[in-house]
C-alpha cells in the first residue's frame, strides 16, 4: 500500500510494509491524516508522538534514509541519515530526491496520508 508524507510544501510517496503496525497506522488514516509534529534527534532522524500504541514486531535492523519506523510502539521515526536499533518497519520513501532539504535540521510538521 502506498501513503503520502507531505512534510511542508513538499509530499512524498511511501510504500508500506504488509505488518500489523502499518495496518494499524492506516487505521488511523481512515477518518483524517495523521499529522504530527516531529522533532530532530541526533541530526540522522525526526521523531514524532502518535498519541496512542500500534502492534509491535521489533527487529534490530540498520535504518537508512527514507525509512519509516515505529518505536516503542506509539512513536514515529523517519530518517534523512542511518541508525542502528530495535524497530518495527513501517514503510520507506520511494522517491529520495528532495527528502534531505525538505526535513531540514529542525523540528517539521509531517502529514501521513492515504495514498491513491
């Protein structure tokens, strides 16, 4: 399935992994997207609370840029740089082009979306 992340002017496309945490999240999406206010961490990734727990399957996995996460169940990372850590995959952004300028180094307002 795929999703919209519009992060300021500028909206990207994700596909998501076939888990029940990325069902969980476009659950959520049904009603409204689901805007959140990220903030910068560690100068490789944005994080930004859900308000709510989604269904777990952590792995240690290295992240890279583009790719979406849940961590510790009710968080949402997504990455401009690379990390190692325990995560459930959510997705990753299919385009790259654009990613990197548009998260910029402080916090940001990402918008998850349904896509077509």
């Amino acid at each position: 399935m795929k999703i919209n992340v519009q992060v300021g002017n500028s909206t990207f496309t994700a596909t998501l992994e076939d888990n029940a945490a990325a069902e969980a999240l476009v659950g959520m999406m049904e009603k409204a997207p689901v805007v959140l206010r990220m903030n910068d961490y560690a100068g490789f990734e944005k994080v930004g609370s859900l308000g709510r727990s989604l269904p777990t399957s952590n792995r240690q996995t290295t992240t890279h840029a583009g790719d979406i996460v849940l961590y510790q169940g009710d968080q949402i990372v997504i990455f401009y740089g690379s990390n190692s850590w325990s995560y459930t995959r959510l997705g990753k952004i299919d385009d790259l082009t654009g990613w990197k300028q548009a998260l910029g180094s402080g916090n940001v307002t990402v918008t998850f979306s349904k896509g077509e």
